[in-house]
C-alpha cells in the first residue's frame, strides 16, 4: 500500500493519506477515504462539539 494524495473538499488542500492511516482505516472497517484533510476534520469536529453543548436539556429532573 502506497502513501495517496487527495484533496480536501472544504479546502481543496492536497494532503497525505498515509500507509498507516490506510491500515487504520482498513482495520475500522471504513470503506471511504477521507474526504477532508486533519485540519478541516479536527475544525469540524470542533464545530459539533460546540454546537452539542449548546443544545438544552431536556431530561428528567428527578
């Protein structure tokens, strides 16, 4: 397995998807590659994070 360049679709960043990530992704069971290079992912995952915690909470009070 070769390293691979792909490009970002938030960006158009071009980034590696290396050997190893390949192989994690292989061992998760993930059929698509990333779509999105680790800075617009971790970006993202910021953004549901926060958006999570911004939600109200409708559960018991008891």
């Amino acid at each position: 397995m070769a390293d691979k360049v792909l490009t970002c679709k938030d960006c158009n960043a071009e980034f590696v998807f290396n050997e190893s990530e390949q192989e994690f992704y292989k061992e998760k069971g993930f059929d698509n590659e990333p779509q999105r290079c680790p800075d617009c992912r971790r970006a993202r995952k910021q953004q549901r994070n926060f958006s999570n915690n911004r939600k109200p909470n409708y559960g018991s009070k008891w």
